[in-house]
C-alpha cells in the first residue's frame, strides 16, 4: 500500500505543484481552518488518551500550532527569496545566491505523549517547504490518530498528504521507501532504528529522541519558585514529556527546605491527583505497569500511589537511589521524580566538575535546567554541560519561542526545527552561481609559474 502512495507522491511533486510559495500558503491555511473549526474533536481526543483538561490541552497542543503556522504564513514569502551571496575576484561578474528548494517526499512520525503537537509542526514545516509527505501518527493515542487521519483524509488528496495511524507491524513497509527526508519523534531506541534504515537510501533526518533531562538546583536560587516551575514543568502531562525533568541534583545544604516545597507545590498544583479530573492518565497498561516497576525496591520520599483502573500515578519523589538503578539509567517518562545531591564545598570550579561528573554518567540530554543565582555557576553550568537545549531558572519554556531552533544532540537527537529552522529541515538550501555568457577569465587556463594576478593577490592579502 505504502509503495503505491509513495510513488503517487513523487509523480506529484515532480508535477512542480508544490513549488510556488503562494500554492504553500493556501494549504497551510487550510489546515488553520480546519483545527479552528475542529477544536472541540480535537480537545475531547485528547482528553480520552491522555486525560488532558482543556486548559492543558489548548496550551500544549492546540496553541503552539497554532503560532508556527501564524508565523510560517507570515515569514515564508521571505524565507523562500534568493538569499544574495558575495562574489570572488576570480568571477567578479558573477552573481551567487542560495535558494531553498523541497527535498522531495518525507516521511514524518510523531510520537503518543503530544500526539497533536509534534504531528501538526513538523507537518507545516514540510508543506511550507514544498513537499509531499507521510505522516505516520502514534497508533498508542488512537483517539487523536484516528481523528488526524479521517481529517487529513478529507482534507488532502494521497499525492500531497497521507496519513495512517498502522500499527507496528505495518512498520517494514513502511519504512522501505527511499524518502529524501525523514523526521521522527519518539525513543532513541527506535530512533536508531529508523537512522540504520534511512541509511541505505542515504536519506537525511531530523531525530528528535529523549534521555535523561537534569534539573540543576544551586542554594543560591530561589527555592520556592524553582520547586513551583519544576512540579509544574515534571508533572505536567502526567509526567509524559520529552523535555520534562527527568531527576533533580540538588544542593544537599537546602536538601530539606526544598524538598518540603516541592512537596508544598505538589499539594497546592495536583491536590488528590489520583481524584483529580485536571491530572493526566498514563497513556496505556503497558507504560502504567512500566512505570510501577521503577519505583519495585526504590525509597519513595512522596507519592507512589497508583490507581490502575484509570491509569493514574501520583506524583512520586524517590530518594536514596542505587547508581544501578533503572531510574538513572532509563528515561522515565511518568511522574516519577528521583533526587541526587552535590555538595557545594565552596570551590566553584570543584562544584562544576561534580555537577558534570553526574549528568556526564547518561548521554547528553535533549534539555538542561539550572536554577541559581550565582552567574559563575550558571556560566560554567551552561557552557560545559552538553545538551540540546537549556533553561536557567526555568523549564521547558524554551520550546515555545517559534524563533529558538529545537532540537537534541547525540542520543537525544539530530538537528532542531520550529520556524525557519524547520523550514530549513525540511529544505534543500541549494548554491547557485550565475555568469554572463560573454565573460571568461583567461588566468584560469595558464599553466607553470604563478601569473601575475596571483602574485599582486598574494601580495594584497599578505599570504
């Protein structure tokens, strides 16, 4: 099946449809349209897979489509422009530019825990690119898959746009095609998977994975509003987020103050979270059970209750954790929340090796939290701890800028996306050098010794 459409998408492109910028506009606000007019579709999906209230629903999902779009519309006449490049003496009527164009037919996979989001930006940014696209959406939240497929079933014909929801056992067909782009959104693990595969067609990507996201907590921070973002960053989503904190490193000085506020905001934010109508369900049996095996033999400071028929855990602190244990050395992706401690000595440049001893013992992660007041320590925290991205005295709130490229770096991933840097990922930037067809330059074709031209550019440069 999957062979069929591909083949139907590459006879389109070729076609040139998807080339004029104003063509791309009008899809895009197509789509628009179409998520204004089924919001409340759209917000009841996500409710039945993940339990979202619609608070949560519209701010992590529907608002910031809603944005790239806006913005997409608004920049791409710019960002699909010639971009004027300097010239060389050995051409000096030459002109070089660069242009944008669509790399062709891309695949795009997005993941269960934002199952709208993460389909809907990257599919904007491969239309605003001009291509033609798969889109392969999470089969986990079936709900909303289910919904994006009957809505993009409606909404495009199979040589722009198709969309399934198959299962894994769908998956080798799937990925057997010689896409010219594949973007993917999920576990490292399959991450890997899908980059060996996209090897044999030398197909290029854009991986966005997870790993370990450390949250930093120096004593010089504020205390109380770190453990307030933080529970709030940690447990939204019920704890299903790529960027969310994956276990704190705290400063054993203020071990019991902050871990009494954190407790604080737990109560004030998720109060009963097991009862609680606005706290987020675990997106299935397999993933709950997962989760409650983590916390077999682990020290629970806080939480760890667990309500199966609705897929609920409490927010959970863990403590006094084994280096061997599951916790450090698997993504958690639940809300469950381990803490370590540092012991600040006052020498700042020891702190600093402490704190990298500990992240550096996981792959470098997709995100980076520092809460402090010490610019020092902030600096050397920043510029030597290696991440995709990074917020000091904040979480997650660098992925909503639509001007910040998003993205990992090893394990956690492999080039970044959101506005032109989405477009870009999505783009061929291709050079173009233009010469009069009067115009040649003699020197070229000498021979021997060096001309007379190169020994006064030798001389001018000082080379």
């Amino acid at each position: 099946m999957f062979k069929e459409v591909f083949e139907g998408q590459r006879e389109y492109f070729r076609s040139g449809k998807t080339y004029d910028i104003e063509v791309r506009k009008s899809i895009i606000k197509v789509v628009r349209k179409k998520i204004i007019d089924q919001e409340s579709r759209i917000l009841e999906a996500l409710k039945l897979d993940l339990n979202k209230s619609e608070q949560e629903a519209y701010i992590t999902e529907i608002l910031p489509v809603m944005n790239e779009i806006d913005y997409t519309l608004k920049h791409l006449s710019k960002w699909g422009r010639k971009k004027r490049l300097k010239g060389t003496l050995f051409s000096p009527f030459s002109s070089y530019y660069t242009i944008a164009e669509p790399k062709g037919q891309v695949l795009v996979v997005s993941p269960f825990n934002y199952p709208f989001q993460l389909t809907l930006i990257p599919l904007v940014s491969a239309l605003a690119a001009g291509n033609t696209v798969i889109l392969k959406v999470s089969e986990i939240s079936s709900h909303t898959g289910r919904l994006l497929v009957e809505l993009f079933g409606a909404l495009f014909s199979e040589e722009l746009v198709f969309c399934t929801d198959v299962d894994p056992s769908g998956f080798d067909d799937l990925f057997e095609l010689p896409y010219n782009h594949v973007f993917f959104t999920g576990s490292t693990r399959i991450g890997r998977e899908i980059y060996c595969l996209g090897a044999r067609y030398l197909s290029s990507m854009t991986l966005e994975l997870g790993g370990k996201s450390p949250a930093i907590v120096h004593r010089s921070a504020n205390l109380k509003l770190a453990a307030r973002k933080i529970v709030w960053g940690k447990f939204l989503n019920a704890g299903q987020t790529c960027i969310a904190p994956d276990y704190l490193l705290v400063d054993r000085s203020v071990r019991a103050e902050f871990l009494n506020l954190l407790i604080e905001e737990i109560k004030s934010q998720l109060n009963s979270a097991l009862d609680n109508e606005a706290y987020g369900k675990i997106v299935s049996e397999k993933h709950f059970w997962r989760l409650v095996g983590l916390l077999e033999r682990e020290k629970v400071f806080y939480g760890g209750g667990h309500d199966e028929s609705t897929l609920k855990i409490e927010p959970t602190l863990v403590e006094d954790i084994s280096h061997n244990s599951r916790l450090l050395s698997e993504e958690i992706f639940g809300p469950v929340l381990p803490v370590l401690y540092f012991d600040d000595d006052g020498d700042g440049d020891a702190l600093g090796n402490k704190v990298l001893d500990v992240v550096g013992r996981n792959p470098e992660p997709l995100a980076l939290y520092v809460f402090s007041e010490d610019r020092f320590f902030v600096d050397f925290v920043v510029n030597r701890v290696r991440a995709g991205g990074c917020c000091v005295n904040d979480v997650l709130v660098h992925l909503l800028s639509v001007d910040v490229p998003f993205g990992g770096r090893g394990s956690s991933g492999l080039g970044s996306y959101h506005g032109v840097h989405g477009f870009l990922a999505f783009s061929h930037v291709k050079s173009v050098c233009r010469t009069p067809g009067w115009f040649d330059l003699s020197m070229r074709y000498e021979r021997g010794s060096l001309s007379k031209f190169v020994k006064l550019l030798k001389k001018f440069k000082g080379w």
